[in-house]
C-alpha cells in the first residue's frame, strides 16, 4: 500500500535535492550576515526543528568552542540579545507559529537573524524587514525536504564561520554519498527489520553526541507510522532506561546505533556494555552500524536509513505515512 506516493516518497530524491539546496545562492546572506558571531541558534519545530540537533551534533564533534543553542519554543533564551549570536529561523513550510514569533523577536530586539522557508510567512516578514532569507526547494512534506533545510543551513554557518568552511563542504559531500549508501543499504539489507516494528514500541539507544539520529526517528516513527518510539541516549539511559530489561517486554523492540567515528572514545565502551548486558538478559538488539567516515555522514546514513524504515513501518500498518491530522489540527487551533 502506497497511498498514491511513491513506496520511499521524496527520499530516493534526497542525495539530488541535497546537492541542489546546498549550492544555492547565498550571496546576499554573505553580505547581511555579522563578520563575527559568539554563539549559533537554530530555532524551529518538528521536521524543521531537527535541523538545529543535527547542525549542534555535528559542530560539537567538529571542536567547535562556542554555544550551539537549540530552540524548540516560542521564545529565545534571554541571553541572546545581550551576546552577539546569530539567530537561524527554519520553517520549511515558513508558517509555524513558534517559529514565526522567534523572527518577530529577533526583529523587535535587533538580533542578527536569517531565515530559511519554501516561503510562508516568514519570507514575508523577512522581505518586510529586510532579513536576508534562503528559499528553499519544495518536498512533498517537511520532514521529507530535510535535505532541502539542512544543507543551506549549513551554508550559513560556513558563512559565519570561515574557517570551518572548507572542512564543512569535504564532510557535506561525503555526507551525500552516505545518504545514496543508506538508500541502497537499506533496501537491499535492512528493510525487513520493518516487519518487526510494526505495532511495536521501539527503543532507541543512541550515544549522546548523535542524539539528533534518536530525535529524529522518533520524530519520523510519530509521524509516518503513528507509533511512539523512546529515545535513550547513552550513557544517561545506562541509569534509567536499561532497567527495564530485567523483566521480559513482549511490546518492545531495540535498537541500537554503533558509530564508527565514536571508536577509541570512551562512548564505545558504553554502547558495547549496553549491549553486551543487554544480550546476556535475553534482549534480541537490532544493532545499526553507520557509515559515512564522518559525523555528518553518519548522521544523514542514520536518519536516511532509519526514515525509510519507518515509511515501511506505515505502509505494513496500513497507515497513510504522509498524512499527520492530529499534527494539522493542533495548528490550526494555535493560529487562530
Ligand atoms: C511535517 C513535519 C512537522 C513540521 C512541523 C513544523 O512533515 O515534519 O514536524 O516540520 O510541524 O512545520 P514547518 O517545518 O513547516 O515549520
């Protein structure tokens, strides 16, 4: 069952949509942003709102030294006016409330901001108040164009921070190649593991600094399939959720995400003592390599791979994977 979308929807166009989005022009965001920044925030909701993880998950591990904030609300930390912090306002479909009253704050107080939206609102008000703005290509949802969201964003990062550009643009484009390598991955090896899921409750465990992968198949699993997932994030979960294997879930299903780009550090030890006590309580792992050669890379393998999965999920439940009513109503409602 379809629903009249393509089996994969817009993710066999992911790799072409990404090398699109990431050359578009910039050029009049180069001469409106500030020469120097304190600090980075990314605000935006949902499919949007990922954005923001990915890009703190991906500077972090870069060594990055100054605050990546993440705002999922309709206000920014106070802090932000009083630093020099550039303001990112991502709305794919650029007229998410909270997203939207972010930009009017960053207009009434003067913060340096850009906005990133297939047009919406936020084009408008940024035109209005001459904010430079990035219109991006469309997808058949939000959470399908994160392509089109991610890699512009992170053009304006090389933007205002020059010297990490050109290591940004070697990882973006091994990062494209991670995503065609998830595809083909997961069609050819992994795609049964969605008869598992379905009507399952899945747990995420996922280190820390790729917490952005956790986020976001929860994210893709809420809203493609209609199912929750829980998103455990070592080594935190090592104290909480890893508990519950001491007594048999038949509801349950794990997952667990292996970094190569986390080897020799000490998260490794963790991941591999969460599943080797794990197995020894009888709990069958699903265990999730990613590729990719670099954190960005692997990030994109992840999401690319584990959103297909949940796509497959949706069509096995006979669920409409695009359509997310109870998401529009809670909208509407706020708008009004
Ligand atoms: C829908 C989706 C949602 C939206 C969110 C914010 O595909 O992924 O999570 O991303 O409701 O809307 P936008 O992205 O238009 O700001």
């Amino acid at each position: 069952m379809t629903f009249g979308h393509g089996s994969y929807i817009d993710y066999p166009r992911w790799p072409q949509l990404a090398r699109e989005a990431y050359s578009l022009d910039l050029s009049h965001v180069r001469e409106n942003v500030p020469e120097y920044v304190e600090g980075i925030v990314i605000s935006g909701m949902g499919g949007s709102g990922i954005v923001g993880d990915i890009v703190r998950d991906y500077l972090t591990f870069l060594g990055y030294d100054k605050p990546v904030i993440v705002v999922k609300d309709l206000q920014l930390p106070k802090f932000v006016a009083n630093r020099k912090f550039l303001v990112v306002t991502v709305s794919y479909s650029g007229n998410t409330t909270e997203t939207i009253r972010c930009l009017e704050e960053c207009i009434r107080r003067n913060i340096p901001v850009v906005t990133v939206s297939t047009g919406g609102k936020l084009e408008e008000l940024a035109r209005q108040h001459s904010v430079p703005h990035v219109k991006i290509p469309k997808a058949t949802a939000p959470r399908y164009g994160l392509p089109c969201l991610l890699y512009p964003t992170l053009r304006v990062v090389e933007l205002v921070e020059r010297s990490l550009a050109s290591k940004i643009r070697e990882h973006v484009e091994a990062s494209i190649k991670a995503i065609e390598e998830a595809i083909e991955d997961y069609l050819t090896h992994v795609k049964e593991l969605s008869r598992k899921l379905v009507n399952k409750l899945a747990m995420i465990y996922v280190p820390q600094p790729l917490i952005s992968i956790g986020i976001r198949f929860k994210n893709d699993m809420n809203e493609n399939a209609k199912q929750p997932v829980v998103v455990c994030p070592l080594p935190e979960s090592e104290h909480n959720d890893i508990a519950i294997h001491a007594r048999k879930h038949d509801f349950l299903e794990v997952v667990l995400v292996r970094s190569r780009s986390l080897a020799g550090t000490e998260y490794e030890k963790h991941v591999n003592a969460v599943e080797q006590i794990l197995r020894q309580y009888g709990v069958d792992i699903h265990a999730l390599d990613l590729k990719g050669g670099n954190v960005l890379a692997e990030i994109m393998y992840g999401i690319t791979l584990l959103g297909m999965l949940t796509i497959d999920v949706a069509h096995l439940a006979g669920i409409d994977p695009v359509k997310i009513e109870v998401i529009d109503n809670v909208k509407k409602y706020v708008s009004k």
